[in-house]
C-alpha cells in the first residue's frame, strides 16, 4: 500500500513539475519569437514584467520603469549601434546609452560632436524617431551629494549623467562597458567626472580626452518590430530593406578586399570606411612605416600616403572612389577637433582623422593631423590615448577609403561577425 501510495505522489509531483517548466518554457519561447501586431515597445516592455519572477529586471520607480543593475535583457539595436535601454519615462519614452564608447573627445567638446552643428554631423543618427534628452547639468564636488536640478533639453543625444549611473549600479552594473567615458556632470568649472576603466567614479580637467557613450531617447508610441532584448537578439525599431550601401548606417561592419571594415559615414553618395584590422604583408605580420621622412606635412608626396595611394590600393578594386581627408592641424593648447576640417586632401586612401568615429580601437597608428609644436611631430594613437610623435617612429596602418554607396550588398547582417558582403555596382 505505501508503495502504491508513493507511485502515485511522485507521479503527481513529476505532472506538476512538467506543467510548471513546460510553461516556463513555452512563455519563453513565445516571448523569443515575438508575434507583434502594432505593438509598443513600451507596451511589450512593461507588460513582460508579470511574466517571469526569476527574471524581473524591470521595475516600476517612481512613474518610470527602470533596469536594475544585472539586467541582461535591455539591448535595443538602432540605426547601426547597439544600446541599453536604461529607464521608460513617465511619458513613455525610452531612454538608451551606447553599449560602446564611440569615440574619446574633451568634455567640452563632446555635445557638439553628437550632435549635429554647423560644421558637421559627426554622429550619424535618425533624429525621426528621438525626442530632445534630458541632460542632467549639475556641478558639484561631492558624489555623495547628487541630485538632477539643473538640465537642458536644448540636445537631442545627451550623455549619461553621474546620478544615473550611480542610482542603476555603477561598477557593477551593465553601464559599466569597461572603458572610461565622461558623464553630463562637471566637478567644478575646469573639471567634469568620468567613469574610469575599473567603472570607479573619477574626476579630470575638461580638456582632457575620455570617451564618449551617447544617451538618446526615443519617441513614445514607437513600434516594436521584433526581437527579445538579448544581446543575440536585440530590440529592434526600425523596418530597414538592405539592398546597397546606401541603405547602411555608420558603425556597421563590411567585408571588402579580404579584410574587415567599419563604416564612419555615409553621406554624399559615398561610403568612408575604417579598417577593423592593421594592414599585414604577405607574411601576415604588421606592417609599419615612418609618417614621413623630412616633415610631418600631409599630400601624396608623404611617405605614408604615397605608399597608401600608389602600392597599396593595387591591391583594392575598382569599387574605390576618391574621397576627402581632413587633415587640418590639431592644436591641442585649443583642443577643439574642429581645426582639423582647415586642411582637406582628395584621394582614395587615407589616415583617420581625429575627429572620427572609431579611431582608437586600435593603438600604435598615425593620424592625418600634424602637431602645431613643430614640423617634425604628428598626432597618434597610443595606450587608447592622443599623443603627439615624431614623423620618425614607425607605427602601424590603419587606412580609411571610400566607396560607392551604389554597391549591392549581396549578404551579411552589417555585425563584426556577421559583416555585409558586396556585390556589384548597382547601374539603376
């Protein structure tokens, strides 16, 4: 009899832990292939709170809903970056950062270059589904002491402010990408805090160079097209039909030639790409140059540029276009980038510039802006830093091209991993 009585507890137990994981399962399957039908990002959002209480990242605060500090579910791909989605507002906006530091600026510098000026638009982004973001503008001394009464909406991409990054987890939060970047706050009139390395608070002269994470936030009543919030399968907003370069955005990857390359911009009927990798010789090692013999003057007589120009770009085909360079003096007691747009040379391969996107992913390469010191220095990369060199020292290449933004795209979802692959020219 107790044995018979056992059988059949432990039927019952196995029935109910099947329905309960069953369930489990097919919740999550559902919400992975996401069947949409005019639905609100917003909307889907909160409404996933209820479904899984091991995994409620999500949380209401205060009339927002906010990503705690573990939250692995809050990616959301948009016009070529990867973000986090940090908070749904009390008017149903979503506020974003980059989940990468785009480029490394002055803090005096930086809401001019994410923004669009008179001079250019350095961050390429849709501005038809943001809202002007709220940039929290206070300055004080005393971490401990934060509030957010003072701000400007007068920005559309903001950047992330010290309260946020404390009040959602600091270092050990999902905003911590592992790079220094500045928040929104100054420390007093001559300095402003970033985010170190470790992701520890630290503070340093508004001149200074530390990275930039752009903050948007997007509109209300903006439809959810797919995905589940992973970093496999980010949220995505937009409805995008990838025929040719054109219809690319600025960060997305590109194979072209046999090597890997990100685009910077897409404007003007042309593509400028940054190569991923140095280039190698044919024994597969790095190859370095000296910038220039006798000056650190930018043409197609420097050493550099020569042999991009005329050697090198044998090895490149018939899709490449000329394209303009800037390569305008940087003067660093002045330290502002838009000097280098002074000087501009036509050709087909470049150095990067130090007003671009994506220059310090790799270390120990030139750039095309000498140094106003003398004429035998020039501006490089080194240890992710800004340093000015001697035109003597090798250093390896990292060239920018241009190509035809008619080029079909033959395959490829524009990842590192996964980069577009090119067809031909579309004639249409």
């Amino acid at each position: 009899m107790k044995e018979k009585i056992f059988n059949i507890v432990s039927i019952i137990f196995l029935l109910s832990t099947s329905i309960f994981f069953g369930n489990k399962f097919y919740n999550a399957y559902k919400d992975s292939k996401i069947v949409l039908d005019n639905t609100y990002i917003t909307d889907y959002l909160k409404n996933s709170i209820s479904k899984y209480t091991l995994n409620n990242s999500l949380t209401e605060d205060n009339n927002e809903y906010i990503y705690n500090s573990k939250a692995n579910n809050n990616y959301l791909k948009y016009n070529g970056y990867l973000w986090r989605i940090i908070k749904i507002t009390g008017n149903n906006q979503l506020v974003v950062v980059s989940e990468d530091t785009i480029t490394y600026l002055p803090f005096n510098s930086s809401l001019n270059w994410i923004n669009i000026t008179k001079y250019n638009k350095e961050l390429e982004i849709d501005y038809d589904y943001l809202e002007n973001t709220k940039i929290c503008t206070d300055t004080f001394n005393d971490i401990n002491n934060i509030s957010c009464k003072d701000t400007n909406t007068d920005y559309t991409v903001g950047l992330l402010s010290l309260d946020d990054y404390i009040k959602y987890g600091g270092s050990n939060s999902y905003l911590n990408n592992g790079t220094n970047f500045w928040t929104s706050n100054k420390y007093d009139d001559n300095k402003a805090w970033y985010i170190n390395n470790d992701g520890k608070v630290s503070s340093d002269d508004i001149y200074e160079r530390h990275g930039i994470r752009p903050v948007i936030t997007i509109k209300a009543n903006t439809k959810l097209i797919s995905g589940n919030g992973t970093i496999e399968n980010p949220y995505i907003i937009e409805q995008r039909n990838i025929q040719t370069l054109k219809d690319t955005y600025q960060g997305e990857y590109v194979k072209y030639s046999n090597n890997i390359w990100r685009i910077m911009y897409n404007k003007d009927n042309k593509i400028k790409l940054i190569s991923e990798n140095y280039l190698k010789n044919s024994n597969n090692i790095d190859i370095e140059y000296y910038f220039n013999d006798t000056n650190n003057i930018i043409d197609l007589k420097n050493k550099t540029l020569y042999w991009l120009n005329y050697s090198y770009i044998k090895k490149l085909d018939k899709n490449i276009t000329k394209g303009t360079f800037y390569i305008g003096t940087y003067y660093k007691e002045k330290n502002n980038y838009m000097f280098s747009y002074l000087k501009t040379l036509d050709g087909y391969v470049g150095l990067p510039s130090i007003n671009e996107p994506f220059i310090y992913e790799l270390d120990n390469i030139y750039l095309s802006n000498p140094s106003n010191v003398d004429d035998l220095t020039t501006y490089a990369i080194r240890n992710n830093n800004l340093y000015e060199d001697v035109i003597s020292t090798k250093r390896k290449i990292r060239p920018t091209i241009y190509l035809k933004d008619s080029i079909n795209i033959s395959s490829g979802k524009g990842t590192k991993d996964n980069p577009y692959i090119l067809g031909g020219i579309n004639e249409a």
